[in-house]
C-alpha cells in the first residue's frame, strides 16, 4: 500500500501510522508484534458487531478519548499482500464519497461487507465445503449399506 513511511520491522508492540491525513476518515497501517498486519479505522460511531472472515478477525473497542477502533488483523502472514488489496479499496472508496463522518462508517462497513461475499461465498452454483463433507459422508453411508444388503 502506498502512504507514508515504513513501520518497524519487529515492533516490540502494535504500532500504527496514520495512512492519508488529508483523507477525511482516520484511517492507520499498522504492525503487531507477532508481525500480523492491521488496519485500523477511528470513528465516532459504535462500529456494529461484525463476524471474523477467515484470515482476518475484526475487532471495535471504545478509546479512552470516546471514539471508536474498527481493526482488522490479518491472521495469516502468507496473505499479506492479498491482504492490501481489500485494505487499499475500503480507504480509497471511502475518499470521495462526500459523506459525513456518521454515515462513513456505514459506507465502510457495507464495503467490508461486499469483500467477505467476494472472498467466502465463492461461485453461487459450486458446494461448500461442509456441503461437500457432508455428501461424501452420505455417499460412504450408502456404500457400506449397499454392500451389507448385497451380503443377504
């Protein structure tokens, strides 16, 4: 992501920067020290509760000045430059919305919203996962069935 300067390499605890001061939200980069990459937002607003994704946990927690932190983690340091892209687009998308600052949050989080439909749902006609489990278990269970009736 571009901005600013570099953060530390081995941040001895979480370090932020300020990503765009001329941005009108407050949006920080930032490092902890088990190397995981952040993103945190600082809003006015209570921030709803919102679900993990898979390789990212998000997290709001009320500041001692009265604000509010969205942060996102990245849980996986293998993804981190997968990890910019959705990064990148929930601060430039939110640039010239025109908003006021308590309807950013809104806006951020439906945009938030639209990533985690991209990243998990995957292709709507395509089973999930636990869909597929759950068939092979099924087609197993039929098999071991037809073989004890065959036996008869």
């Amino acid at each position: 992501m571009t901005g600013g300067t570099q953060l530390r390499a081995d941040p001895p605890h979480a370090v932020f920067q300020l990503f765009d001061s001329s941005h009108p939200l407050d949006f920080y980069l930032g490092k902890d020290n088990e190397k995981h990459k952040l993103l945190l937002l600082v809003t006015p607003e209570e921030p709803p509760a919102i679900r993990d994704m898979r390789a990212i946990r998000i997290r709001s927690f009320k500041r001692d000045d009265g604000k509010w932190s969205l942060l996102l983690v990245l849980d996986s340091a293998g993804l981190s430059p997968m990890f910019s892209m959705p990064c990148e687009d929930l601060i430039e998308s939110s640039r010239n919305t025109g908003l006021q600052a308590d309807q950013s949050l809104g806006y951020v989080i439906r945009r938030l919203s639209n990533w985690r439909q991209l990243l998990e749902r995957g292709l709507p006609d395509l089973l999930s996962e636990n869909e597929v489990r759950g068939l092979c278990g099924e087609l197993l269970t039929l098999t071991r069935l037809f073989i004890h009736v065959g036996k008869k």
